[in-house]
C-alpha cells in the first residue's frame, strides 16, 4: 500500500488469503499475504488490503495455506520413472548390472523417455516441484514432453565414454550434447539446455575437458556425478592419484556453471576446492542413503558458502521424486549424523529447495523467490489437515509435515499447471495406461532377466 | 476355494480387486485378493473366484491397489499433537525446558489432551495407522477419546517421580496407573490399559520396581524410555555404574510384557540382555534423528531375534504420526549407517510396521496380519497415483513410495474408520476448530515464554 491507495493494477492472476514464505533475502513472511501476477511475473506482493483483489482475471484463495516458491529438483533422471521400484535393497553391484543397465538398454527409446518424462512431470507438479535439473540420454525427447507440461527445467544431454541410447558410438557424445544445446538454446524461456557428463570414472580427462568446453562455449550449465561412492573416490585415487574433485579440478572442470551431484566422499581440501571454484553442489540425501553411498558434508558446504541445491536423484534410487519428504529426510539425516538437532535447521533446508536450489542452477535471478519482477513460479499448500494443524511455524510445517499431496494448487511462468490437485496440461488417464501397458513389459523382461 | 465351490457364507464386508499383502508367516502375497470380514474378525481370504461376492452387506473395491494390515505405531504421546511445530532445531534443553515442559505444565488439562487425542486420531487413521501403543498423563482422557474413535490401542498411564498432570504427588503415581488400568481392563476389546513408567533417569529404581511389579500383578504391558540420548546413558552409567539396560535388568524390569522405547545407546552386552529378557524394543528413528539422539543399532536388534516395532514418537519430535514416512526412513537411515543398501530391506521394515509391531506390544495373536480369524484391521492403498506408478512390488511401494495420504480406507475390528479418505467416527470440522482456537492460546503463551 501507498499513499496512492492500494496497487489497483489489472493482473492475470492473484493468490490471496495465504500465509507468503516470499524465501528473499530478508527471509519475509506475509501473513494474510496477496501475490498479483502479470505477463509470467510476479507485478506485486503485500497484505490482503495492499492490493485491489477487484482486477485480476483469476484468484486463487490459498484458504489459510502457505504460498511459497515452487520447489527446485537440483538433480534427477526423469525417464527412469518407468523403473520405480523394479529393485530395490541390492547391493550397488547387482543393482546396476542385473537390473537397471539391462532394463535401460531394453527400454531407452524416444517413446518410453517420453513415457517416463510424463509420469515424472505429473509426480513432480502434483507434489509442489516447478522446475528441475535433468541428466539423461534422449534428452531431446525429454525436452518435448517438457515443454509440453508447461514446467521450468534445465536438461542436460548425457555425455559418457560408451554406447548410450541415441548416441550407440561414444566418439560422438560431444558433438551430439552440442546438438541438443543448440536446438534447444532458444526454443522455449523454460527450458535451459545443459550438458550432463557423466562422472569422470565413466569418461576420460579428454571427454571431460571436451565436454566442458563445450559448455563453456555454449554457455550453458555443466552437470557431473562427483565423489558419490567410497568405491568411485578409491577408483579415481587409485587411477590418478587425486580425489575425484582434486581431478576434476585439475582439468578445469570446475567454476561457477558447474553443479556437482552428490558429493559425497569429500575432505575439506575437497571443499575448499569447491568454494574457491565457484561450483555448485546437488545434494541427494534420500539416494545417497537408499544406495548406501554415504552420507555428504552438507554443514560443510554450507558453512564454506558454497550454493546447496537439493536433488531426488532418478526414481530408481529413492523412489520418488518428492522434494517435500527430500527436506524432511535432509533436515533429520544431518543431526543425527552430528548429534546436533540444530544442524540443517528447517529454514535452511527449506531454501536449500527454493533460492539455494535456483542459485546452484544458475536461475537464481529469475527464480527461487517470491520477489516483484521475478518469474512467477508458485505453489499453495493446503494446511487444513489434521497433520498440518497446528499451525505455529510455516516454515516448520513445509519442512517437517508436509507431504506432496498437500499441494494444491503450482504455477510457472504465471501459468497454473495445477488446480486443486488437477492437473491442466497432462493428460492423467492417458499417461497412466501407457505406463500400465509399458509396466507390463518391463515386469516381463525383469523377471525372465533374474531367472 | 474348495471342492464345494466358492466361499459363500453371509460377511459383513468383502475387500475386492486388490493386491493383498497377508504379512502372515509364509508371507503370502494374493494377487486381484479378497479378505472377508464377519463380527470383527477375518473369515476368509483367497483369490477373487474363491469368495462369492453376492453374500455380502458391503464392499470395499481396492481398484487395483494394495490391501495390507494396519499400520501398528508402538510409540506416540498422542496428546502432543498440539504441540507440533511448536519449537524445532533447538537444542534439548533449550527445547524441553524452554518450550515443551512450560508448554506441558500449561496446556495439558483433560480438555486439551482430548482435543489432541481426537486430532492425533483423525491423523492416524488417515494415514493408515489402526494400533497405536501411547504413554502419557491424564490417559484416562485419551482413553475415553480414542474409544470413540474405533481405533485400538495399547495406553499407558504415565508414572514419573515428579508432579504431572492429574497426578500432583508423586507419591501417588503408581497407584493412579493401578486405577487406570483397572477402569480401563475390561471397557472395551479394543482399549488394552497398559503403564507407562517414563524412564530410569526420572523414576527413582523403588518406582521401576513399583510400577513393574503392578503392571505385572495387572497382567498389562510395561513401557518404558531407554537408552534414547548419551547424556542419559552416562548419568546412569555414573550414577549407577550400569548401562541403562543393565539398570533395568538389575532391577527385574525385563521380561516379555516389556516395551524398551529407543534402545539408541546400547553395546552389544545389552542387545543379550534384552534377547535373553525376552523384551521388545521400539524403534524410533525420526525422532531420534530430529533431537539429534543417535541411530538405534536395529540390524543388530533384528539378527538377536528380538521383536522390534516401529515408533513416530510424539509430535513435538517427530512433527508427524504418519508410519508411511517412518518405514521410508528407517530403511533408508539403516543402509547409509552401514553403507549396505541390502540392510532393513523393505519387507524387513513394513513387518516392522505390522505383525512385528504387534508382536513388541503383545498384540500379535489378535492383529499385524491378514490371516483368517484375526480381527480385521485393515487398509486400503490406492495406487494409482503418479507417485505409485508402476508398480513392480507392492512392498517396495509401500515402504519408498507411497504416503499416508494415498491411504483409501481404514478398518479396525471389521468396522470402517475411513471411506474414501473420508473418517466416519471423527467430526474432523469440530475438531479443526477447536484445534485453531487452542493453537492461538498456544502460540500466545510460548511467544511470551520466549521473550
């Protein structure tokens, strides 16, 4: 409100009678918060009586709820949906060789990524995620679908020194990850290209500094698995004499366009690495503790400064991608692994999921906040439930109680994708019988596969 | 089915179209199952051509999801749901003496503890969650509320050596377990009155002994808090020289009708004891994660035979009552701790959750399992969500996927406490209100405690 009266601008669209985690740098909360949106922005944000509800096209009523950034998967591989919980409890060994490598090479085509990419929008969406940073191979494929569904992602064509779907011969991997950059660059404001190098125990020093090189030249976003288990780091220490982050830094692989996921078997050498480099790092807590992979520094990076998304990771190693339970699960994880209950607050956690997230992508300047001129990507979580009552902290609640089916209503750009638990640009019914249908061959192929 | 054609006797209640999870000792699992249900009690279950479907008064359609036993929480405050989110990311001390105790001391008359009760309830129910094991003062009040609920339970009246809510003096409190378990023993087939002595670090050993001795005398199960944090392990070990376990073994309050809540500091000489005892432990480990307390050494619980059940603990610790997100986590925090992602494998864990934790609170003659002639407590897991899908094992779904809220229908004893996410014993809009009005006084209080 002004001297002016209240902002009397018509919007497309505003959120009223909730509860504003706007997640900016003074950390403000609006109580009986009104959030007005114009053209994919948000034009203005203040209490129910700074804003004329009397022009906007549409209102949705947050009902008492908490209306926050969307949340931010910082790291997944969304066509693997269509290997939820097709094994489980392996050891790392078997669960790679005898389940997923085969099914990947049976099933990886463009018409199960799209498939795959479908159901994973429609989980993400429907449990408050609006925008995510995809590794994959078919990227391109990933890419249409999307589009389609209307979220925010930065996709990254996979990059790796053997035959892979879409790119059988490997002395093409660079070149195919440069096609899909280009093609995508300026296809969509939605959707930032990016290339996913493998790791560096699955490509050479060559293909790393090629690939990053590559993105460098693109300006696009770097993603590589780093330090996830004790047996990669052994496997680079021993190859190479260095950590993995020691050798990935010693071939310029790091600075500030480059996200590490995982991260998990670091020292503070490591660490101290990371800070001075600029990089980011993807922590996935909930996968890291499903593979047994171990358990990454998070207070580490923190206290060093450096940019902490969180990631689900692909659907095979969690087994969903709900960043809700991934805040739960982060926030606990790091006080019992320091017997500290102060450790990995519930305020910290949370913009680990929005601002941090957006920063570790680099979108922070669009993204991650409730903020005037910034994209608007939003969600509402309905707190009139018997687990979210009482309500004496909000940030508390989305952090410790929440669950993804609390979401009820998700916007990007300005668009809303879901309205009260429906979804507006998937098809539900369809992409649940392809899944059944295409469930039923894998379930096959699995089963004649462990005999 | 027999030679004489299908099951065809007049039910109660069939559960049709799902996939039924028995959790019974050959772990049959019975694809597109039915379970029929007559006065409370399970008569029959089989394939779908085995029941004929005409002879019953009601049915429930699963749709093609999971049908399993109820989720059995072996360890809650339930009255403390009004407490929940009140105070996080503290410190123990700062937390209990700062927020919880005055909170306690304040807030917790009959009236209160009956609308936490109810709300604690509506959760549970919602969430899957038909058995709870509880400890708390004023449980009378509890008692009253959850037999209005339908739901089972096992209530300890809360005996500890300082004044508590309805129990002023000390001295009295073994006697006012004796009254409450003596009111309670013969009300209702679903309310087993049990003694919840608080912890050997706030009841002097005469009051172990006493309050043992009185639930054994009464026949009823004995809880107790041990070995949660270090700090109380080693004021025990230095006031007495012992081990929490051994502290309660020495004075005989080991046997088979013994709870042991959190059992996180123990070595391997306690895990013997407690074996040789014939205890049961419950397990906790959101809690003890978000208090920063430790990880319970469960596999090693598991590999001595000792019956472990799965805990959410209060809410003020937890903040949820929700089993779906304690099995995810126990499995997942169990593999990370010992790098094996094959330790506390699903089926491991969702037994934990069921028959086993019925087995820690005596129950498992009568409920954990659908086998015929136990009491139907039952739910139903709709599974066609994006989340669910596919589904290769229903365990894994259970376990790494699915979440409270994708629980259907709920039923104790043959009777349905939840239709269609619907409860039909609970007036969820009399309670929501009533919970809004107490949150304010709450809030009220504990923002004045902090100035």
């Amino acid at each position: 409100m002004n001297d002016r009266g209240p902002y009397a601008e018509p919007v497309d669209m505003l959120i009223v009678n909730g509860t504003v985690l706007t997640m900016d740098a003074y950390d403000r909360v609006i109580e009986n918060g009104s959030v007005a949106i114009k053209d994919a922005r948000i034009v203005f944000l203040g209490g129910a009586h700074a804003i004329d509800h009397t022009h906007a096209n549409d209102v949705i009523d947050a009902r008492g709820g908490i209306v926050m950034p969307g949340l931010i998967n910082t790291h997944t591989h969304v066509p693997m949906t269509i290997f939820r919980g097709l094994a489980d409890d392996l050891p790392l060994d078997a669960w790679l060789n005898q389940h997923i490598f085969p099914a990947e090479a049976a099933f990886i085509e463009n018409q199960n990524v799209a498939i795959g990419t479908q159901l994973a929008c429609a989980e993400m969406l429907l449990s408050g995620t609006t925008c995510f940073c995809d590794g994959y191979f078919l990227e391109d494929q990933v890419a249409r679908e999307v589009f389609k569904s209307g979220m925010r992602a930065v996709l990254g064509q996979g990059v790796i020194d053997f035959p892979a779907p879409g790119v059988p011969d490997p002395r093409d991997n660079i070149a195919a990850a440069r096609r899909f950059v280009e093609m995508w660059c300026n296809q969509s404001a939605l959707i930032q290209p990016a290339i996913f190098c493998h790791s560096a125990y699955t490509c050479s020093a060559e293909t790393l500094r090629a690939a990053k090189s590559a993105a460098r030249n693109l300006g696009v976003l770097f993603q590589v698995h780093a330090a996830e288990t004790s047996h990669e780091a052994g496997m680079i220490q021993s190859g190479q004499g260095q950590s993995p982050v020691q050798h990935l830094s010693r071939h310029a692989i790091l600075d500030a366009n480059t996200l590490l996921v995982h991260g998990v078997w670091v020292d503070d050498d490591d660490i101290a690495i990371v800070k001075d480099s600029g990089a980011a790092v993807s922590h996935n807590p909930e996968s890291n503790m499903k593979l047994g992979s171990g358990i990454a520094p998070l207070p580490k990076y923190l206290a060093a400064g450096i940019p902490v998304g969180l990631g689900t990771d692909g659907c095979a190693s969690n087994n969903d991608l709900d960043l809700l339970a991934e805040m739960d699960m982060t926030a606990k994880l790091h006080k019992v692994t320091l017997l500290d209950p102060s450790t990995a607050d519930a305020h910290t956690v949370l913009k680990m999921a929005t601002i941090e997230g957006a920063r570790a992508i680099g979108l922070d300047s669009q993204i991650g906040s409730i903020e005037k001129g910034k994209q608007a990507d939003l969600i509402v979580i309905d707190t009139q439930k018997p687990h979210l009552m009482p309500l004496y902290d909000p940030v508390s609640h989305v952090v410790y109680a929440a669950r993804g089916s609390d979401v009820s209503d998700v916007m990007v750009a300005g668009k809303v994708l879901v309205r009260n638990r429906s979804l507006t640009t998937l098809d539900w019914e369809d992409i649940r019988e392809r899944v059944k249908a295409l469930q039923a061959e894998i379930a096959a192929f699995n089963n004649r596969n462990r005999c």
